[in-house]
C-alpha cells in the first residue's frame, strides 16, 4: 500500500455539507469523496502521479 500524507483541509460549512452529502449519495467516507475527486481532476487535466516501478506489474515478453 502507497503511503499516504496527513494535511489539513479548511472549508466552509456549506460546503462540507455538500461534500458529506455527496460522499453518502456514492457510499464514500468524506475522506474517498476528496480524494476521488481530487485523482479525477488530475486525470483530467493530465497531471496524474506517474506509478511506482514497483507497482506496475512486470512486462512479459
């Protein structure tokens, strides 16, 4: 398992609430929802981490 950082995140209530209502709509934690969308919007903008060597399964030739 990759190792994950701890951060602090800030935000209003309003938006917590949305975030938590969305989290329960999809059957996440707050913390999936974040991190969800978070992974799709570097998807989309072409910034995804590139995969640990160690993680990519061997080539097979």
């Amino acid at each position: 398992m990759a190792n994950k950082k701890n951060f602090v995140l800030r935000m209003d209530e309003a938006t917590f609430e949305a975030l938590e209502k969305w989290a329960a709509d999809e059957f996440r934690s707050i913390n999936g929802q974040v991190e969800w969308i978070i992974s799709r919007a570097l998807k989309e903008a072409g910034r995804e981490p590139r995969a640990r060597k160690a993680e990519k399964p061997p080539d097979k030739e």
